[in-house]
C-alpha cells in the first residue's frame, strides 16, 4: 500500500515516500545522506515517540548521529530558538557535508529546513513529518522559515529537501485537534483544482477522522501529488502556486492577531478558506450552494468556520496588507469561481472584503 511520488526539480528532484511503518526502515534514508554527520531534529513532544526509531534505523550506517530538541510550539518558531540548531551545529563541528533530519510537525520542518538552507550557505536535510499538516504540506515544496511578531512565515528561504518520509503510522498518536488541522489543508487541495476529490473528502470524512489507514494514504497522496505538480510547474511561486495560499492570507492574519499557537495553522487556515468562499458568493462569481458545502464539509471535520471576534476589521485589514503574498503594495487574494477552481487576483471589491470581515449574514444557495 505504501506509495513514492517524485517531485520534478530536475537534479534536484526528490522523492515524497508514503505508507506506515517507513522510518524505521535504513534503506529509504541512505540514498540522500552524502556525508557522514547527521544532525535530528525534533521537539519535545515527537522525540520521545520517534527519535529512537530513526536512530535505530541510522545507527548501523556509519553515520554520527547528534541531535537537538526544541520545545513544541508555533510560539517558539522564533529565530532565537532556530539559533539552538546553529549552536548544535557549530559545537559539534558539522560541515558542509552533513544532512540535518526534521522529525516532527510544521514547525520543526519549517525551522529545520530554513537551518539547512542558512548554515554554510546550505546543506542537505530529509523532512519526517508527524501531523497531517505537515504530510500534506509544509514537508513538500521546499519552503521554509520563521515566524515574526509582525508577520507568519515573513523570515525565511526556497530549500528542498533531498527526500520526505510521510509516515501516516505517525499519525496514531497525533491528537485529535491537529488531526483536523491537517485536514484542513487536505479540503485545500480539493477547493483549488478538483472538484472529483472535494465530493470523496464528502464521502468519507468520517474515515479520515476515525484514522482508517487506507483513507488517510489516499489523501495525503492525492493532496501531495497535487502540490507535487504545482511547485514542479512554478517552485518560487511566481504564478500557479499561489494558488496554495488559498485561506492563507485571511488564515495569517488569525494567527498573528490571535499570538501564534493560541489558533492551529489549519484552523486558521479553515476558517479563511469559508472567508475566501463568502468573498467570492458576495461578488457572483461562486454559488451560495458551494460556500454551505464547504461550511458543512469545515464543520464535519471539526474545524472552526467563525474567525475570532476579538480581531476588528481593521486588524485583519492591517495584518493581510502586510502578508508576504501582496504584490508592489497590492493585496492579492485566491479566490474562487466555484468548488475546484480557485484564481489569484487582486481584481475584488475592497468594500465586500470589508463585508466578509465584519461577518455580516453569509449567503446561502441561489
């Protein structure tokens, strides 16, 4: 049952490796360690669960293994925390050859892939996600970063990993809120450009959330052969792979407003794809019958479709203009002309965003 995509960046292309039971096993990681420094990286919750499991499974290589656990949360993806990396790196005289291992969620992904891009002007790292979040989308694609008080995501750089391992086995032990979160991301895929997988998810949430194996494997291949095609066709999102962002912009916003980590990314991000749907309704171009699909499918899988009431409209207005996806002081926004065919534009009604944001009476079905 277990699945390998490959992400197309010609000599650096990668393979997306999917299924249960994969790190443990010593064959899927050598192929992508050149050197013989390997530095894992995880947080204070995954490393108990999973870091002896990828030593074990490194352990008979020759590799010399250090590691450096963080705390857990999108509160610490700060740059004085990604500084212990460095630390690490430096004490234990790492070069240019060594490989550093992310083992955890998005934050860990995200802070250990920016290490890579940053320490001696980039080095080589493998993503092992643990949260469906971060399978279906932070461990593919190559961004990486850290978040700032004034902005999410504004400090970092384009760095591929050499491969993922999506380990759904992982997933057992995520709890049920970040479950939803990631799944978040999974509606995302079927929101852009198919329609065919937004009426499965329909069909068979219900498995996703009870963990059912052969469910979650389908939707984390389907949402990464999605992302997959669209970074091979656009990696530093000059165009198409804005499209990602859908939800994002409103969902940033939520995040930052709120303090980072007090909303998940995927319920902030959620609760801005139904933002995104109401704006597209209030100017024609999306059927009211489609944003109460999206909103029962938001709700079905537990997630939250109100944004916070303690931002004012003028806070969210101040955090989305200042969102890496603006262009030459411009807001754009991906919004959609119906379910499984979003568009980037900035061509939209400044007066209707205002409605959407003061969460005004949604519209229903036509």
């Amino acid at each position: 049952m277990n699945k390998i995509l490959n992400l197309d960046l010609g000599d650096r292309s990668y393979p997306i490796h999917i299924g249960s039971g994969l790190i443990d096993q010593p064959e899927l990681y050598r192929p992508h360690i050149r050197g013989r420094q390997v530095m894992l990286v995880s947080n204070e919750t995954v490393a108990p669960l999973y870091l002896e499991t990828v030593r074990e499974a490194l352990s008979g290589s020759g590799y010399r293994l250090e590691q450096v656990i963080l705390p857990d949360g999108e509160q610490y993806k700060t740059l004085e925390i990604l500084t212990r990396i460095f630390d690490a790196l430096l004490e234990k005289r790492f070069n240019r050859d060594c490989c550093l291992v992310a083992l955890g969620g998005g934050v860990i992904g995200d802070m250990t892939g920016f290490a890579a891009a940053s320490y001696q002007r980039g080095v080589d790292f493998i993503q092992i996600p643990t949260t469906l979040l971060a399978q279906v989308d932070s461990s593919v694609g190559g961004k990486t970063g850290v978040n700032h008080p004034l902005g999410k995501n504004m400090i970092g750089a384009f760095h591929q990993p050499r491969c993922v391992l999506a380990d759904i086995s992982t997933l057992d032990t995520l709890d049920d809120r970040q479950l939803s979160a990631g799944i978040a991301e999974v509606i995302k895929y079927g929101l852009i450009e198919d329609a065919g997988f937004f009426a499965w998810l329909e069909q068979n949430m219900a498995r996703l959330l009870a963990r059912d194996s052969a469910a979650l494997i389908h939707a984390v291949e389907h949402s990464c052969r999605c992302k997959a095609d669209i970074v091979a066709a656009d990696e530093r999102e000059a165009g198409k792979r804005a499209l990602l962002n859908l939800g994002h912009t409103f969902g940033h916003a939520i995040e930052t407003g709120m303090g980072y980590g007090n909303w998940l990314h995927g319920e902030a991000v959620a609760t801005g794809m139904l933002m995104a749907a109401d704006l597209s309704a209030r100017h024609g171009w999306m059927d009211g019958a489609d944003v109460e699909r999206i909103r029962a499918l938001l709700v079905q899988a537990r997630l939250p479709v109100e944004p916070p009431a303690e931002m004012s409209t003028d806070q969210f207005l101040g955090l989305m203009a200042v969102d890496k996806k603006a262009l030459d002081g411009g807001l754009r926004l991906v919004l959609m002309d119906a379910i499984g065919k979003a568009k980037i534009t900035a061509d939209f009604d400044p007066g209707l965003l205002r409605q959407t944001l003061e969460c005004e009476l949604p519209l229903t079905g036509s």
